[in-house]
C-alpha cells in the first residue's frame, strides 16, 4: 500500500470517527434540551427559594452546555469537511486530532455529570 492510499484510509477512518462525534453531540443537545424542559416543569411545582436559587444555577450550567456543544459541533465538522477533501500530508488539520477526541470525551464526561447531579436535585425535592 502506498503512501496515498494509507492517507485515503486514515481519512477514510477519522470520517467515521467525526460523523459518530456528531450523532454522540446531537444526541447530547437533544438530551440537554429536555433537562432545560423539566427544570422548566420542576418549576411549576415547587416555590422555595432554595429550590429556586439551585435550578437557576442549573439552568446557567445547561444553556452554557449548549453553546460548548455547539461550538464543538462546528469544529468536528470543520475537521469532517478538511477530511472530505482528502488532504495532502503538507496541509494542516483545522484542529489537532488528540486534542478534538479528548474536547468530545471531556464533552461526554461533564455532560453526565451535570445530567447525574440535576437528577439528583430532582430526586431530593422528589421531583423525579
């Protein structure tokens, strides 16, 4: 296999790597997006201030998750485009491949964090 044919099959590879990326972060904002719909719920029926001031500091949290979601939804397709293309060894990526897997595992990470922690709010005001 020559040079060019084991580049086509790295593109090839990461393609699929960057369009499951992009299910895993459609599937994230979509999950995100129905957390911000049951703090909206949760907040018909409860009225404490304390309850108030955490799903505030949740909702921050889950409109902030969006934006980051977006933001690496647009550079995961930036670097599906420049694979689209087939680069040349001498062109450089739009983003550093280790540093784009590591930004959608820490994405994963924290998202499930945030997610476990809202379910547990919701769960001690019995919410759930």
């Amino acid at each position: 296999m020559n040079n060019r044919e084991e580049i086509r099959g790295k593109n090839l590879q990461d393609q699929q790597i960057c369009r499951g990326w992009l299910s895993i972060l459609e599937g994230l904002r979509k999950e995100n997006t129905a957390l911000l719909d049951r703090l909206t719920d949760s907040l018909r029926h409860i009225n404490s201030r304390d309850f108030l001031d955490q799903a505030e500091a949740f909702q921050e949290k889950m409109i902030s998750k969006n934006e980051s979601l977006k933001l690496l939804r647009h550079e995961v397709m930036e670097q599906l485009d420049w694979l689209d293309i087939v680069p040349q060894p001498s062109e450089e990526a739009p983003h550093d491949w280790p540093v784009l897997t590591q930004d959608m595992r820490k994405m994963q990470e924290e998202f499930e964090k945030m997610k476990a922690a809202f379910n547990n709010l919701l769960r001690n005001w019995q919410l759930e």
